[in-house]
C-alpha cells in the first residue's frame, strides 16, 4: 500500500467509521483513489501537462513535503464531497432487482465491445470524457461513467467503422454531451451487483 492509499483510506475511515476499507469496501476504496487521481489530474490547478505519466503517489508525496497540513485538510474536504456523490449515485443491487432496465443497457455494452476492442484512440477518449465529468463537479466514479459512456455510443450503432475519424468524432461528442448532462441528474448512476458471497 503507497502513501495515496494509505492517506485516502485514513479519510475515508474518518469521514464515515462505519466502513470495512480493507474488507467488504475495498471496492469503494480502489475507486476513490482512482477518483482523486483523475481528479488531481484534469484539475486545471494540478495539472503539469503530465497527464499520461500521472502518478498520484508520487504527487500526494511531493504536496506532503510541501505542505502536509494542507494537503491534510484539502483531502478532509475532498473525501467528504466525494462520499456525498457516492451514496447519490451508486445504487447497490441485491438479487434480481430492475433486471429490464439493466439487461437494455447490457445488450448496448455488448453490442460496442467489438468496436470498444478496436478502438486505437480509447484511452485519450475515455481522458476526455472524465476530464468533463470532473470539469462538471462529477467526482465519483469518473473512469467507470467515462467508459460507460463511451461505450453506450458505440453500441447504438452497428455499422460504426472506428477507423473513420468523423465517426469516432461523433462518438466523442454525443459523449461529452451526455457527460455534461450527467451533472444535472439527480440519483445513482452507477449499479453495484452484490453477490451472495457478500453476506
């Protein structure tokens, strides 16, 4: 466990003592980390253009050098904001609950995942999409939301060639556009399916 870990899993405990971070939420941890760390990286006042070579470790260290007291307090606040988000927006699925919603959504996902496998550029893509989600005070869940919604676009269209760059264009834009909206809903945009071995 690196120091990011470490300090994100501290706050994490403190804002809510309830949580088994290391047990049954390690989940919620990974992606809280993974969170901040986009976060951090699109963020206009953290970013050094360094966006491909990120290392929230090695960031979170060098901002404890410099000032762990303030890192200290920006990650209270932070932490706070963020599990806010993710009890409005992550909805825990037990057994057989809205099936019909989500088989839809299933059969889109795997509709794209010929094109998602093809895809040379997914990575600046899915970069782009979570860099509007967080531009747009979407916090929680970015990388999972960003590639989710990548995904549902190239899944609308059967006869998408994502070698032709208009195409892929379009993709991207109904995206973003759908990231920004994103903001402006109320309630869970994230399905957890829980499994029996939970309990």
């Amino acid at each position: 466990m690196n120091f990011a870990d470490k300090i994100i899993s501290k706050k994490l405990k403190e804002a809510d003592a309830t949580l088994d971070i290391f047990g049954s939420d390690r989940r919620m941890l990974q992606v809280a980390y993974q969170d901040f760390s986009n976060y951090l990286k699109f963020n206009s006042n953290f970013a050094d253009g360094e966006t491909n070579n990120f290392d929230l470790a090695q960031k979170m260290e060098q901002f404890n050098r410099e000032d762990p007291v303030e890192l200290e307090s920006f990650l209270t606040v932070w932490t706070g904001i963020w599990l806010k988000k993710w009890k409005k927006r992550v909805k825990l699925l037990l057994g057989k609950q809205n099936q019909g919603k989500l088989s839809k959504v299933s059969k889109t996902l795997a509709n794209a995942e010929s094109h998602w496998r093809k895809l040379d550029c997914r990575e600046e893509i899915i970069g782009i999409v979570i860099s509007t989600l967080v531009k747009n005070a979407e916090i929680c869940g970015t990388e999972i939301l960003a590639e989710s919604l990548v995904k549902m676009e190239l899944g609308k269209k059967r006869d998408l060639d994502v070698n032709n760059k208009e195409h892929v264009l379009a993709v991207l834009n109904n995206a973003l556009r759908k990231a920004r909206q994103m903001a402006q809903i109320v309630g869970p945009l994230i399905t957890v399916k829980i499994g029996k071995n939970y309990f």
